[in-house]
C-alpha cells in the first residue's frame, strides 16, 4: 500500500510540483498597482469610498418594483433571461419566488414591505381588557373575603348575644 502511495506521487510531480514554489514565484500576473476595474464605474454607480461598511445596509424595494420586476421575469421566453434579468437587477431567485407567490396570493398590496422587528402580542383594547378583568377579579375576591368576615361576625354576635344592626339589602343599590 505505501509503495503504491509513492508511485503515485512520483506519477503526478508535476502536479505536486505547484504547491512547492519557491517565495518569488506566483501563480498570477503582476498587477499594476491601480485599482481592478468592475463594471460599476461603467454602469454609472460610483461608490463614495472603497472601504467596507461597519453594518450592511438592507435593501428595500417598493411594491411596485416587485411587480415589474415579476411581470418582466413571466414576459421572459427564452432559456437564460431570466437568470439575466436577476444579474441585471442584483437579485436572487428567492426574492424572485417569494414575490411571486405573494403576488398571486394577495395582488400587489402583498408585495408592500411589512414593518420590520417584534410585532405587538396585543391591541391597546385588548391591553384594557385584561387590566379590567384583573381588576373585577381581584373585587370578587375582596368581596368574598369582606362577605365571610360579615358572616364570622354575625354568628359571634349570636353567640354573645349581642344583637346586630339589620342592613337592608336593596338599600345601597339605587
């Protein structure tokens, strides 16, 4: 097994050769020194600086971006125009994708951006609700608790035999 491991290696030298170079040699042309070309100074977009933002900005596209864009992509007849259109415009076949089942679920009012980060779990009505539900629950148990007070207090009172004063029921309900 070791022999044929080094027949091998003596076989393919001259690929093995490469990773041998000696610290002058490079595998690439010299470079002038001035800066590569891109297409995007030919293409009108110049950018202000070369160096590298500290936080990626997020695209957004309008909704009615979108729907061109989709509308453009199903004018698209022949192979490759569609992979051309989304070179052209910077964009992925997800967006792509995503944007058309949005459009076909929901028209183009689907397309709009939704508003970004954590959603509220609650409506300020729904909010009330609850603090007032809270609130009614917590004077039931109050009332419970004054109403056995009451009640203790009327069977000491017979057993004392001290006589209490008679509350009349539908008096404090006007």
């Amino acid at each position: 097994m070791g022999n044929e491991v080094v027949r091998r290696t003596r076989a393919l030298g001259s690929v093995w050769a490469g990773s041998e170079r000696s610290g002058g040699e490079r595998s690439e042309p010299k470079r002038s020194g001035e800066p590569a070309q891109t297409v995007a100074p030919q293409a009108g977009m110049l950018r202000a600086g070369p160096e590298v933002l500290e936080r990626p900005v997020r695209r957004r596209f309008t909704a009615a971006y979108k729907a061109r864009i989709v509308r453009e992509a199903d004018a698209c007849t022949q192979g490759g125009q569609v992979g051309a259109l989304l070179r052209r415009e910077g964009l992925y076949s997800s967006h792509l994708g995503k944007w058309r089942k949005r459009l076909q679920e929901g028209g183009e009012a689907a397309l709009a951006e939704a508003k970004r980060g954590r959603k509220p779990k609650r409506t300020p009505v729904e909010v009330e609700n609850e603090q007032l539900r809270k609130r009614n629950a917590r004077l039931e148990r109050r009332l419970k608790q004054a109403e056995t007070i009451i009640e203790i207090q009327k069977k000491v009172s017979e057993i004392l035999g001290t006589p209490l004063a008679r509350i009349d029921e539908t008096e404090g309900e006007n």
